[in-house]
C-alpha cells in the first residue's frame, strides 16, 4: 500500500482509456517499452503476480452460456450479502457487456480518482461496485479489447480500487470460460470458489456442466450450482407454470458431485427490478418467494464458504 502524501487528495475524474477509442493498438506484441507488465505476461504466458486486495473471500460467478441470469444472481446475491451485515465488493468484469451499473441505478455515473487509488461507486455503506461502464464515453460505445488490454483492466480493478477491507468480493464474469474467466483466477488471491449459474433446460445445464469442469480443472472449489429462471407462478391463476422446465440445475450437480445452492423461480417483479435499478431483494418483503429463494441462495452459499 503506497504512503498517502501529506498535499490534499485531488478528486478527479477518470480518464476514459485510450485503447477504447483507438483500437487498431491491439496488435501490441507485448515488447513495447510503454507495455504495462500485465500486457507483458499476458502476451508472453508468464504467470503474474497476484494482484494485492484486502479482501476474506473471493466469488467467481460464471456460466457455461449466456441469457440465465448470471448478473441478476450477482446483484441480488452481493446485495443480500450486503444487508446481511458483510462488506462487499461486486466487480463487473463482463467488460463486452458490462450490465451491473444499470441493475444497480447507477450507470451515469463515474469514476473519480482519490491520490492514486480509484474510487468505486458506493451503492450502500457495504456495498461498492466496479465496472467498465463507468469508463465509457456513452452507453452505446463498444470495447474492442484482445485479451492482453483487458487483463490489464482486471488488474486495475483489483489492486489500484480503493476497496477497503472486504468480506466478499463478487465477481460477475461473462458467459463461457475465456480471457476474464482465466485472468481473475490467476490475478484474485482468496479464491474461496465458483458458483455456476444456469437454467433448467438441458441446452443451459450441457454448458453449465462444463463451466463445472473447467473451475474443477483450474484446481477451485466449485462452492455450487444455482437453478435461475426455475418454473414460474402465474400472476392470474397462480399455477405454477414451467416455462423452462425445473430440475435440471439440481440433477446436474447431483450428478456432477458439487453443491446444489438453490432454485430462483422466474418472477417478473426481478425483471422489473434489474431494469429499474433496484435489486429485486431490497424491493420485496421475506413472505415474498422468490424473495426466500434468493435469500436461501445467499446462506446456503454462506455456509458452504464457512463450512
């Protein structure tokens, strides 16, 4: 940790990396004298350093596909983290499609600089988020990144974040097991685990299973597989109603040998909630059901951590 200096902290904005409006830098070999040494491993296959965060837990949330809710079970799971009285941290490190500022109510916001240390966006006293849509120009601006540029940002988002002392820092990946999957298992100390979040049907749970193989492979703790979108109660008639099936997150991880955490019905109260900022968690009471479904995701989960 770098000594604060005795002048007074300049609060400034981040600057939007030049990489994103200047792309045809990707061709770096990583040879340059202006390459950081995260571009320098990342190009030469070196393993790098793990990057210095003051945090208990490390959760990687990932999965084999995309479209099961992945970032909605984030959201909601570092939000119920949070009101359960543990520090978190949530880094959005889906830097393609970086969703979490909108399911949070914070996307106009950005980035300020305190000293040298980046200050997160603070969603509660315990809860604080990072991600690339803070960075952007505008909304509808894409990053055009190759692997080595974006390692480097998981590292800033890491190490030069000014996080605090964490009890549990969420980490929401992108679909599939490539660059940011491998990047923050060679960069995040205290792993504690994976959880794998898929759907019901079976072309959902096929990927998930290899999501499962490939934290096994990697030498993690799989910490469990959650069922989204698991059957849904009809607002009119209240059946319950299988939209995609139900069990099939449950006997995937029955026959994979790993923790079943629990099933979330589709309710489309957490779609409403994830559009309009506000995570379906803090929106509905404990008789709610899906609000027990969450909550009982988050302490099987817990337990899991602690046990």
């Amino acid at each position: 940790m770098a000594k604060e200096s005795s002048k007074k902290k300049e609060n400034k904005p981040v600057e939007t990396p030049k990489e994103i409006a200047a792309p045809e830098t990707q061709g770096c070999t990583g040879t340059c004298e202006t390459c950081s040494a995260a571009q320098k491993e990342a190009v030469h296959g070196a393993m790098p350093e793990k990057a210095r965060i003051d945090v208990k837990h490390v959760i990687l949330v990932l999965s084999g596909k995309g479209g099961v809710g992945k970032s909605t079970v984030s959201v909601n799971l570092a939000m119920a983290l949070s009101n359960h009285g543990y520090s978190v941290g949530l880094a959005d490190l889906d830097i393609h499609g970086p969703n979490i500022p909108k399911m949070l109510g914070v996307e106009d916001q950005h980035l300020t600089v305190m000293g040298n240390r980046i200050e997160p966006i603070r969603i509660t006293g315990t809860l604080s988020i990072i991600s690339m849509a803070f960075l952007l120009p505008s909304r509808d601006t894409p990053i055009i990144w190759r692997g080595p540029m974006k390692n480097t940002a998981i590292r800033q988002f890491l190490e030069d974040v000014d996080w605090g002392c964490l009890d549990y820092l969420v980490v929401d990946l992108p679909p599939g097991t490539g660059d940011e999957a491998l990047s923050i298992i060679q960069l995040a100390p205290h792993i504690t685990g994976a959880v794998i979040v898929t759907t019901p049907q079976d072309v959902a749970t096929l990927d998930s299973r290899k999501a499962v193989r490939f934290i096994e492979k990697l030498g993690l703790r799989v910490l469990g597989i959650v069922e989204n979108m698991s059957g849904m109660v009809c607002p009119h008639c209240k059946a319950e109603i299988d939209l995609f099936g139900k069990g099939g997150g449950e006997k995937a991880a029955k026959e994979l040998g790993v923790p079943f955490l629990g099933a979330i019905p589709t309710d489309p109260e957490m779609r409403k909630a994830g559009d309009a900022g506000t995570p379906f968690v803090i929106r509905r009471g404990a008789e709610n059901p899906t609000w027990k479904a969450v909550d009982a995701v988050m302490e099987n989960l817990v337990k899991v951590v602690e046990g």
